[in-house]
C-alpha cells in the first residue's frame, strides 16, 4: 500500500465529536466502530467522560497516539479540530461534517480554510460532506451508513454518500463484498485519483470501481488511470452531463464537442470501463474480479433451452464479442457426445432433458476449442437437472481449461445455494443472457486495454516564437477571435495551407491573382463572420480578370449581412481542386476537466449537419490519430472507395498529430477550427482557419 495506507489500516481511530445522544451521526459512527473495528476506538469530547462506555477525551493530544481521526463536529469549528488533530500528530482526516463549499460562499471559506490546513501539514482529508470510509479486512466502518460491507476484492469510491449506503445493501443481498470503500464528498484534499493511484498498490485489490459526478483534474487522472489499468481494471459510472461548453462554443468543434464527449474520450483514452447502470457496474466488476482474461473473443454458449440460447448469440452479436466458430473436431466430438436432437453447433442446445453430465461434457468439449476464448452456460430449470451440481461442474470444468466462464441459471430461489457456490468460485451468476456476456465483454475490453501499446505523441520541430507572435494578434480583438488572416499560424506548426494573401484593396487582389497559376478563390475575412459561404463570402474559380469586382462584391455581401462585423480583408487563394479531394475537420475545443479534445471528422458544409467526427484529449500520438480517422463513417471515402483515389492519409495522421502539439504547447488557444482541411492523394492542405484565444493565459506561457 502506498500514502494513504493509513487510512484504511490504523490501529487506533477516533471520533472528534462522539456522542451517545441518540439519532447524532458521532454516535452512528462510533457504534459502527466500536462493533466491528480490530483495532482501539478513541472518542474525542470535551464535554464527556466516557461515550457508550468508551473513555472520552477532551482533545487529541490527551488521547493516545491516533492514526485516523473522523471529524463530526459543527462545520465553524472543523478548522479548530483539524489544527489540534495535526499538532498531535494526526495525519490522516475524514470531516463527515456538512456545511462547507456546497452550501455557498461561507461555506467555501471553509473549505478553503480547510485545504490550508491540509497543505500545511501535509494532512490526507477524505471530505468535508462525507459519508465516511469502510475497510472489511479489519472490520472499520468509519462511516455513518447503516451497516457493514461484505469482504471481497472490490475497491469502491463515490462523490454520493446516498448512493454507498444504497450500494451497500443491494450488494449484501447479492453477497458481494468489498475491498475499501470510500465516500469522497466535496473532494476539497483527496479526490478520485488519489485513491485509484492507492488502490493500484494494494495487492488485495481486484477491482476499483466508483460513481462520479465530476473529475476535478481530468488530465492527471487520465494519465494516473492508464498506469493503474495496466493492471488493474477500473469501471466507472459517470453522471451529470452538461451542454453549457456547447452553448458558449463559437466553432464548430467546440459546439460538437461539449463535456460529455470528453468524458467519453478521457474514460476510454484512460483505460476505464464505463458502466452507465449500477447493475452494469457490478456485472462488469464480479466478472473482473474473478475470472481470467479470454485468449480470443470467441465466445460458446452451452444451453438446455433454445430461447434463451437465441438470446444469448444476440447479446454477442452486440458486443465486442463473437460466437466462436466450432472446428471440426469439436463438432465431431459433440455429434458423438449428445443426442441426435441436440445443436451441436454454436450456440450448444443440449435439449430440456439434459442433465450435470450432458451439460459437463459439452462444456468440457467446447473449451478444450483453440476458437472459444470464453463460455456461457444458459440453464433454465428441470425435473432432471440438479443446479447444485452443475455449480460445482462449472467449477471444475473452468479450473480445468483456465477459461472464464460465467453462468446463466434462470430461476429463483432454487439457484440461490448454486449461485452461493459459483460465487465463492469466482464465476459470477446472472439472470439475464445479455449481462453474463456483458461480463465477458467487459473481460476482453480490459485484455485489450492493458495490452496496448504506449502511444506517445511526437514532438515536431516547429516555429514556437513565431506562433505566439500571431496568438498576440488577438489581444488587439475585441472578441479575442482569430480567422484566416492568421493562417501563418498553421504554417509555423508544419501544417500545409494554399498559396494566398489576404488583401484589403480591390488592385492589390488582382495583383495576388496574378502571380497565382490559374483562378483563384475569394473569401472574406472577418472574425464575426462564420458561415462566409452563406451570405455570398466565397467565390470559387475566379479569373484573374475578374478578381477587381468579386472583391467588391464579397465586402459589399458582407457589409450588408452584418453591417458592425469588422471586414479585414479578403482571402485570394490557389484553388484546390475538390472533386478528387476529401474535405475534412480538424479541431480543437478545450474543455474545462480534461484539457484539449480534439475533433476529426468530415467536413465542409456539412460538419454540423452529418457531425461524423472522432475526439481525442490531447496530446496523443500516430496510433490515437490514426484510430481518430478510422472511427469516422467517412473514412471509406479518404481510403478511396467506390474508385477512389486514396487522399494522403500520412498526411492527415500528421497534421492531427501536429495541431495536438500545437494546442497542448498553448493553453491559451481556447478553441480552433481547420475547416475543411482538403485531403487528396497528393496531400493535405488546411484552406480555412479560426480559433478563439485567451489572452491572459497567454501572457503567462513561456515564450
């Protein structure tokens, strides 16, 4: 165990604020401790002499040496208790208390107060507004719920008190057991990765999983969560979703892109499993923590019912999984082993009269298979078929061939002794086909995540003195925006724009056209302006002849679309030939948890429409970037399909590459737009640019 070891393994703990007044929190806590708990309990109460027969002591320092103290004192003198607790020698601190940033500007004070003191001494805080923590090895509840958790390999946070003391009585009943569990609270000193970070060393500890509203440090938890998934799974419910970064979004990546779907990038990119169910949180977490990872995704379903087999291959079909494809002499095996009626192609159906042999031998027969990489038995309850002893034949089987197996015994209470005995086997029962396979899906989705390779992103040599030159520009905006008329920006991080010049005079245009081979492109250039081609911004295929009036023409639209917008100029650029070219979307929109997510995805016109798109959390390297382009529905269109001339693809795994350096190297780009970014085969070019720039973060990056 690592740091915070202590605070689920001391030897003597105290309540400060424990009383025996009857319906007080510090009496539940107390009871709570003082019932179960191996270790010496210290009451802490300057007005008591003894508490439920326990001697009481008005301080810290009068009482014996303590490694735990749990806080449950009025919220003005939390800061008091915690002072005196540091000064004895205290350093590790649960505040049950409630009062504190939740409840508004006072209560934030505290709060803060409180991190002081925690930094000061260097204290571990669980809290304030916490339920508590449990520890079952050496039976401390150290909380207020209502009873102990069962003992077993999960480690279990929460930012819901409600939802532990809720947990905890479904998991009873199901007996399930638990690690550590640890309600977080406001999280003002210890949040979510201090203790996947702790619970990654306890060698106790199969299985970390954990309900969260909210991850304060997205970008240190991510980077903590892919060391600890190496090893141990982690499988996270997450609620609470927010389109507020929608709304405040002025680009498209950023109206796309918004809090949930960098959740969503930052979990998988994390190596975390999301469950979005308490039930699919514990049938992912009873699978992970007893069972081996499958060798391959074939799955085999073994069953005495042919609805429930039926169900069963639909619930693989859904998941990342597969029905494994039979050789032929597990065929063969099969036709010799079960009666004439039965399938002895996947799924098994060992027909309603099968018995514990028939079943046994099928199983026995299916994962001696080099294609079954895991198994399903499917049972549904007859006159003939003993649950008990197919348990303890499911057992033996799995032991045997080191497969995960998990369990589909239907029914009620005659399962119940069966299900008792899989579990302390390890081999997780379900009533539903669908959450066994989803148990096994979740084992093959963890094999894949720990056996991927370290993607790490490379470093250009790029122009960094000149890119925040341009940035600066924005601090001369009113709207800190910034459009095409700082393209050179691209050009300073290696990403390839067309040949072109923004002008602000009719003769100058021409004069740009001139020296360009072949017609060119016009489109304004404002900050406030973003759909040009809407209100007649854009003119494509322009002679050389005609530059003069279509520069006219273009600043004569805008002004009549947005008579205050400010008119920079107009873009005259190369034209880029489109018809054999694919037009694509890289951006960047950063989010306030997890930092830059980049987008990818189809683009043009139609990037709102279709939104085809990919995200990333920044900085990510050739892998994740290349992962970015295949996910996209349109990728068949940048690998040539239908004739196709396969666009460059290197090119664009590049310059996604190139702009995650980009906006990791400024914190200060806030959101950008490459839009459309033309792939063809003979390259990729970035034709249209915007991006929005804070200019305060600027001022303190590093030149």
């Amino acid at each position: 165990m690592g740091r915070l070891s202590a605070l689920f393994d001391p030897e003597t703990v105290a309540v400060v604020g424990a009383t025996d007044r009857e319906g007080a929190v510090g009496r539940a806590i107390l009871e709570n401790l003082r019932d179960g708990f191996d270790g010496e309990v210290v009451p802490i109460n300057p007005s008591r002499e003894t508490v439920l027969g326990l001697e009481c002591y008005p301080d810290a320092k009068s009482a014996p040496p303590i490694e735990l103290a749990v806080v449950v004192v009025p919220p003005d003198i939390v800061s008091d208790s915690i002072r005196d607790l540091a000064e004895a020698g205290v350093a590790n601190v649960v505040v049950i208390t409630a009062g504190f940033a939740e409840t508004g500007s006072e209560g934030a004070k505290r709060e803060r107060r409180l991190r002081e003191l925690a930094a000061e001494y260097d204290l571990n805080v669980v809290g304030p507004n916490s339920l508590g923590i449990m520890a079952t090895p050496n039976g401390m509840n150290a909380s207020f719920g209502p009873q102990d958790a069962l003992e077993g390999s999960i480690s279990f946070l929460s930012q819901s008190g409600a939802f532990i003391t809720a947990v905890l009585d479904w998991a009873t009943d199901e007996g399930i057991g638990f690690q550590n569990v640890v309600s977080l609270g406001n999280k003002a000193v210890l949040d979510e990765t201090d203790f996947i970070r702790e619970w990654d060393d306890d060698p106790e500890t199969d299985v970390i999983i954990g309900y969260l509203e909210d991850i304060d440090d997205g970008q240190t938890f991510l980077e903590t969560a892919r060391e600890v998934t190496d090893e141990t799974p982690i499988v996270l419910v997450k609620s609470g979703r927010t389109d507020a970064g929608a709304k405040a979004a002025s680009s498209h990546t950023g109206a796309i892109a918004g809090s949930e779907r960098a959740y969503e990038a930052g979990l998988e990119q994390a190596g975390v499993l999301r469950a979005h169910s308490v039930q699919e949180l514990f049938d992912y977490a009873r699978a992970l923590a007893g069972l081996p990872e499958p060798d391959t995704d074939g799955v085999a379903v073994v069953t005495n019912a042919g609805g429930p087999g039926v169900l069963t291959t639909d619930a693989v079909g859904d998941s990342t999984l597969e029905i494994a494809d039979f050789t032929d002499e597990t065929i063969t095996a099969l036709a010799d082993a079960m009666p004439d009626e039965a399938n002895v192609y996947n799924p098994i159906d060992a027909i309603g009269d099968a018995d514990v042999d028939r079943f046994g031998e099928a199983l026995e027969i299916a994962l001696a298979d080099p294609n079954v990489g895991s198994a399903v038995v499917v049972a549904a309850p007859t006159a003939v078929l003993s649950y008990d002893d197919l348990a303890e034949t499911v057992i033996e089987t799995r032991e045997a061939h080191e497969t995960p197996v998990v369990t589909c015994l239907m029914g009620g209470k005659r399962v119940r002794d069966a299900e008792a005995t899989l579990r302390e086997a390890g081999i997780p029962n379900y009533f539903d086909p669908s959450r066994a396979v989803s148990g096994l899906d979740a084992l093959a989705r963890f094999r894949d995540i720990h056996e991927q390779s370290t993607d790490d992103p490379e470093t250009f040599d790029v122009d960094r003195a000149r890119a925040r030159d341009i940035l600066a520009r924005a601090d001369r905006r009113d709207n800190n925006r910034l459009g095409v008329e700082s393209m050179d920006l691209l050009e300073a991080y290696g990403i390839s724009t067309p040949t072109g010049e923004i002008v602000d005079d009719p003769a100058r245009a021409r004069e740009v056209a001139a020296e360009i081979d072949g017609d060119v492109v016009m489109k304004i250039v404002s900050p406030e302006i973003s759909h040009k081609s809407d209100i007649g911004g854009v003119k494509v295929g322009v002679a050389t002849d005609d530059v003069y009036d279509a520069y006219e023409d273009i600043v004569a639209r805008a002004r009549s679309y947005q008579p205050d917008a400010t008119i920079v100029g107009v873009q005259v650029q190369e034209l880029v030939d489109l018809e054999a070219a694919t037009e694509t979307i890289v951006g960047m929109n950063r989010d306030p948890q997890f930092g830059p997510l980049l987008l990818f995805g189809l683009g043009g016109i139609f990037v709102e429409i279709l939104e085809d798109t990919s995200v990333r959390i920044a900085p990510i390297g050739e892998r994740e970037a290349r992962e970015m382009i295949d996910e996209i529905q349109a990728a068949p269109l940048l690998r040539g399909a239908r004739g196709r001339e396969s666009a460059d693809i290197e090119g664009v795994v590049e310059t996604i590459q190139r702009l995650s350096q980009l906006v990791t190297d400024f914190p200060s780009i806030l959101e950008l737009d490459i839009n459309p970014l033309v792939a063809s085969a003979d390259g990729v070019q970035a034709i249209d640019l915007r991006l929005t720039v804070d200019t305060e973060t600027l001022d303190t990056e590093n030149q």
